[in-house]
C-alpha cells in the first residue's frame, strides 16, 4: 500500500516536474532553483571542513553561518514587498540567484576569513529568497486547485535533488583525490561547483527576460480578425505573448541593491 501510493507520488511529481520544463514561462525559474539546491548540496559536506582550512575557528564558523540566516531573514520581506509591487517574480528569481551565484563564487575562492564573511553576507541576500521567489513566479502561472500541488511537487523535487547532491560527493571527491588533488583544493573544487551551476541558471533567464522585454508588442486585433483565445495548457498556463512577459520586467535587470531599495520605497510608500 505504502510503495502504491509512493510510485503514485513519484508518477504525478514526475508529470509536473515535466510540464514545469515545457512551459517556456516556467521553464528557466525552475531550472535555476533546481541547479542551485543541487549545487549546493554538492558541496554540503565539505562546507565546514572548507571553512577550517581557511583559518576560521569553531566560533567563526558559528559566525559565518549566523550572517547567512540574519541576512536572509531581513531580506526575504524585501523580496515580497518587490514582488508585490511589480507585479511578477522574474525579477525577485533572478536577484536572488544573482547573490547566490557572487556569494558562492565569493566563499569558494577565499583566502581569509574576511572573505568568508563578506560571500556569506551577499549569500545571504539570495540564499533563503530565491525558493519563496520562485513558488511566487509558479503560482501565479498555475490553476488554483494546482497550486498545493506545485508546492508539493517543488518541495518533492528540492529534496530529492539534495539528497541526490549529497550523495555524489564521495564518487567526485574521490575522482579529485585520484587525480592528484590535494585535501584543500578538493574543498575548492567542490565549493566552487555551486556558482558554476548557479551563474549558468542567472544567465539564461537574464538573457531569456532580456528578449522578452525587447520583443514588439503585437497591435491589437481588429474587429474582423478576432477569434477564440486559445485555451491555455491545464492546468498550468502557458506564455500568453511578450505583452504579459513584460508586465514583469523591465529592458534590463536591476541589481539586488535596486530591487531591495524599490521594495524600501514601495513599503514606505504603503
């Protein structure tokens, strides 16, 4: 009974797992959510270890991870007021993998605890947003009697992909070691495989928005040439024309440092 209602789990988060990848709208989002948690997972088992070799103590390393959670919990409210007041994620998505990608980039070639600090405090800007950003994006693209299955499935397919990182990091680290790799540069290695993944994501959705924002807005139809609107995919919608792609976003995309001084000024505002 328990394995039935299991592989019926699996089945059903697969279906969705799939349309959320057909879907050009939802298509990158999901994709660098997904490259992230992977990333990161990754290199999960050596973080602490990573952090020692570079002369953090046992109370920097507390300190280290006591920033990224300060940070994050200042910042995800930000994230919400800038959604809110633009109207679309795409924009919170691509932020908050932005910071992700710097603050691991920044952390994986540290040479001092300073440095360790500092990736750890961009981090936080986009580490604990960027799954919030993306479940906002999905929601507002999906039926209502979907979106608890979109949650489900995304939390589903996050775990899994954790589970998955986690477990290739002795086959990697043992490809490193028998190349030759010292202990230390084997850290590196695996610390500076999450900005890889997380800088390839920011990439193309920036460079998917950028087309969208730069596509021409089709004339309205005339009179004589209206017809039935085509039914959108169910349950999830599909990408209805740049017109509504650019409800979300402007030519270019605002650094972190913008988006979050937006959301200041709109919660002031309000």
């Amino acid at each position: 009974m328990v394995a039935a209602l299991f592989l019926t789990s699996l089945r059903d988060n697969g279906r969705l797992a799939a349309r959320f990848c057909s879907a050009p709208v939802l298509r990158l989002p999901v994709l660098l959510l997904w490259v992230a948690v992977f990333g990161g997972s990754l290199h999960a088992p050596c973080t602490t270890f990573f952090y020692l070799s570079v002369g953090a103590s046992q109370e920097q390393v507390g300190n280290i991870s006591a920033i990224i959670s300060v940070v994050s919990m200042l910042t995800v409210p930000l994230y919400g007021h800038f959604i809110d007041a633009t109207a679309g994620a795409l924009e919170a998505v691509a932020a908050a993998g932005f910071c992700c990608a710097l603050g691991c980039a920044v952390r994986a070639a540290a040479l001092s605890v300073a440095w360790l600090y500092a990736g750890s405090l961009v981090l936080g800007f986009g580490a604990a947003s960027l799954l919030p950003s993306v479940l906002s994006h999905l929601s507002s693209h999906c039926a209502p009697d979907e979106k608890r299955k979109v949650v489900a499935a995304v939390a589903f397919q996050t775990s899994l992909l954790r589970l998955v990182g986690k477990s290739l990091y002795p086959p990697t680290v043992a490809v490193l070691a028998a190349a030759g790799a010292s202990l230390e540069l084997q850290y590196r290695v695996m610390m500076g495989v999450c900005p890889f993944f997380c800088v390839a994501g920011w990439v193309a959705l920036s460079l998917r928005r950028k087309r969208s924002a730069l596509a021409p807005v089709p004339p309205p139809p005339t009179p004589t040439s209206l017809a039935p609107a085509p039914e959108l995919a169910p349950p999830l919608k599909q990408e209805v024309g740049a017109a509504k792609g650019g409800q979300s976003g402007g030519a270019s995309w605002p650094p972190v440092f913008v988006a979050t001084a937006a959301a200041i000024a709109a919660t002031v505002a309000s």
